[in-house]
C-alpha cells in the first residue's frame, strides 16, 4: 500500500540521487579545467623553451663558426674563452632540454624518481660551469674535499640544480677576491655537503626569512641585482620531499655556510 511515508521516503531517496548526481557532474568539470589548464601551462613552456633554444643556437653556431678560424686565426687564450662559451651554451640548451622534459613529465618526477649520484663528480661538474663567474670577481674556488665516494638519492637534475644555486649564491655574495670552499662528510645514513663563503652573510633578523617565497636580505640586493629570491625557498619545499635538509650559519660581514644533508645511496 502507498502511503504517504513512503511518497516522501522515495521523493526524498530521488532528491539525494540528483545532490549526488550533480556533485559528481561539478567535480568532473572542476577535474576537466584543471587538466585543461595543465595542458595550457605545458604548451607554454613548450613555446617558451623552443624560442629560448633558437637564439642560443645561433649563437652556439657563431662560436663554432670564430672557433673553425672563419674570422682569423686565434690565439690560445682566445680558443680557451670560447671553448668556455660553447660549454656554457651547451648547458643552457641541455638545462631547457632537461626543463621542457619535466615539464611535460610533470614536476612531480623531480622528487619521485631519485638516481644514485656521484656527490664528488656532480659537484665538479657545477664548478666548472661557474668558473667563469668565480674568476670574473677574482674568488678562489676550494674543493670538493672530503668524502671522495659519497652517493646520493636524488634526481640528478635536482641535485644539480642545488648545488648550482648555493655556489651561485656564495659567488654573488662574497665580495670579489673572497674564499669560496666545498667540503663534503658523511655518516651512516647521510651525505652533508658544506658550502662555505667568506662574504656578506645574512643580517641576524632576517636569518629566519630566507626561505621565505621572494624575499631577499636587505645586504644582498645591491650585490646581486637579478635575484628574484625564489631558489632557496624551492629548494627547501623539494628536499623535504626527499627527506633532505638545508640549513645555514652565517655571520655578517664574515661569512656564511650552508648544509645540504640527503640520504646515502
Ligand atoms: P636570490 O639569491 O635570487 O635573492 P635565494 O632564494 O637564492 O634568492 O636567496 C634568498 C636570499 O638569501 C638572498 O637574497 C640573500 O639575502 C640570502 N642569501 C642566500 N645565500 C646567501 C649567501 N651565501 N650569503 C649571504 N646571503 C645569502
């Protein structure tokens, strides 16, 4: 028998079936925009990476060009220069190569596929790319030293890119002429790499906001004027997936270090 109860009971059961019904059609279309927009974000990049690339071939083909002597025999000292040109070209082209990868891969690759790396090799590579920039302010670059066989799991893009940012940084940030050393020590479940500089530092108050998203040290502005203020903050954000650490300490006027801890191999 039909009763009035059960009209309701069945009304109400239709009402929560279309609630559901529409939730479920929202969150599709949410999902929809989202990978619509992921899409758009990966395209842009592409664009942007393939018109970055453009222009450094060019130039990459210019300096092949001097270096096949088109232009007039060259000196020793001019080979040496622009075999450091090419080298860098050649990094910045890989870097966009490795970028654009990612980017299309996801982000999400940086942190979920680590590799075992050579802490000594890797760091040596990274050295070499900026001793041009260490020479230009007359810095005296030390290391690696220590632990010759230190392993890591980390992507190596990543790892690369970390160390590039923390001896940039002590670079831009140590008066020309100054010390810049590279010391790496490990224990049972750690590799620590040290990066030490003997330049401005970082003012006491301001030690805690470094990591901060876009902020940089009131110290450091008028030394490195194209900062944005965003690579230690990534680097933090990425190494705590990873179970890594950055840490500093820092004197003004004296100088800073910062540890890069990650787990062994
Ligand atoms: P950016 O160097 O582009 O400003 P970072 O995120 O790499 O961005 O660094 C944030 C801030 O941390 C810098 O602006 C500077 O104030 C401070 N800092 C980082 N490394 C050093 C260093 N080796 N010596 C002194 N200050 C540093």
């Amino acid at each position: 028998m039909v009763t009035s109860t059960n009209i309701l009971i069945v009304l109400l059961a239709f009402l929560l079936l279309c609630c559901v019904g529409w939730l479920i059609l929202r969150q599709e279309k949410t999902l929809r925009l989202l990978r619509l927009q992921e899409e758009e974000k990966q395209n842009r990049f592409a664009i942007f990476s393939h018109r970055l690339r453009t222009p450094l071939t060019s130039i990459k083909w210019y300096v092949e060009m001097i270096q096949g002597n088109s232009f007039g025999t060259l000196t020793i000292a001019q080979k040496e220069l622009l075999h450091k040109m090419e080298n860098g070209v050649n990094d910045v082209i890989d870097l966009l190569n490795h970028f654009l990868e990612y980017a299309q891969g996801g982000f999400e690759r940086l942190v979920s596929e680590p590799e075992a790396i050579d802490v000594t090799a890797s760091i040596v590579q990274v050295l070499h790319a900026l001793s041009l920039q260490a020479e230009q302010r007359h810095h005296h670059l030390i290391g690696p030293i220590g632990s010759e066989h230190a392993v890591v799991l980390i992507d190596p893009f990543l790892f690369h890119s970390i160390i590039d940012i923390l001896i940039s940084n002590a670079i831009f940030y140590t008066p020309d002429g100054g010390t810049i050393s590279i010391e790496i020590t490990m224990d049972k479940r750690y590799v620590t790499i040290a990066v030490h500089d003997t330049g401005i530092g970082i003012p006491q108050d301001e030690q805690q906001l470094i990591f901060r998203q876009f902020y940089r040290g009131r110290n450091a502005k008028h030394m490195h004027t194209q900062g944005n203020g965003l690579g230690l903050f990534y680097i933090k954000r990425l190494l705590e997936r990873i179970g890594g650490t950055l840490r500093f300490d820092s004197t003004p006027k004296k100088g800073s270090t910062f540890y890069l801890q990650l787990p062994r191999a």
